[in-house]
C-alpha cells in the first residue's frame, strides 16, 4: 500500500500464440531458424523430405501392383471353380473381390474427406484466447 492510504493494482497481460503444422516440412519461419543455428539444415530438411516422397510413391506402387495380383489370383479361383462345375463357389470367389475391391476405394476415400475436412477446420478455427483476470474498478 501507498502513503496514502491507495491501494493500486498492477496488471500483466499475458499472450500465448499457439503454432501448429502438419506436414514434412516446417513452415518457412522455422526453416529459416534452423538454417541460422546450423548453416545447411534447411538442405537437409528438404532431402529428408523427398526421400520420405520418394518412399510413400514406392509402398503405394508396391500394394497396388499387390492387390492386383490378389484380385487376379482370386478370379483365377473362380475360373477353376467354374471349370470344376461348382458356379455357386466362382460367384461367390467373384463376389468377394468385388466387395472386397469396393470397400477398400469407398474406405480411402472417406478417410481422405476426413482429413481434408478436419485440416479445412482447423485452419478456420481462431487459436484459443487466455483468460484474463477481470478489473475491480473499486
């Protein structure tokens, strides 16, 4: 308390900004961070980066090239159940991979939305706000 008998308070406001990303590379700000504490970081960063691409394009390539063999072999199944005479066995060898095939795409594709939809909010919802404690105007 003062001399006066006054009594003062003091505020201090605090803010916190909160940064997300997602992604293999950190925004530019941050690269640039990197590159001033260790020169050719950011190089290394972007390298990391196009293997991990490169990876992804090969595994992707490698279960499709896979599910086609699956789906030949099973409707090579069905053409031997077929020639063996049992048409209730082919249909439902066929079946199988039709079913099988189509819920896989429709799957994907939903889990696509999903995060094409959840990244799209994300970046439209405004970062939380502190709370600050309120003035006693006494």
């Amino acid at each position: 308390m003062s001399d006066d008998g006054e009594r003062r308070e003091s505020f201090t406001r605090v803010e916190a900004h909160f940064v997300e990303y997602s992604g293999p590379l950190p925004p530019p700000g941050a690269m640039q961070g990197y590159e001033d504490v260790l020169p050719g970081s950011a190089d290394r960063i972007l390298t990391m980066a196009e293997l991990r691409q490169r990876q992804l394009a090969r595994y992707e390539t490698l279960g499709l090239i896979l599910a086609f063999l699956v789906a030949m072999a099973l409707i090579a199944l069905s053409a031997y159940a077929l020639a063996l005479g049992s048409v209730a066995a082919s249909i439902g060898v066929i079946v199988a991979v039709i079913a099988s095939t189509a819920g896989t795409f429709v799957y994907g594709n939903r889990a696509r939305h999903r995060q094409l939809r959840e990244r799209r909010e994300a970046m439209h919802k405004p970062p939380p706000r502190p709370e600050l404690p309120e003035r006693d105007s006494s």
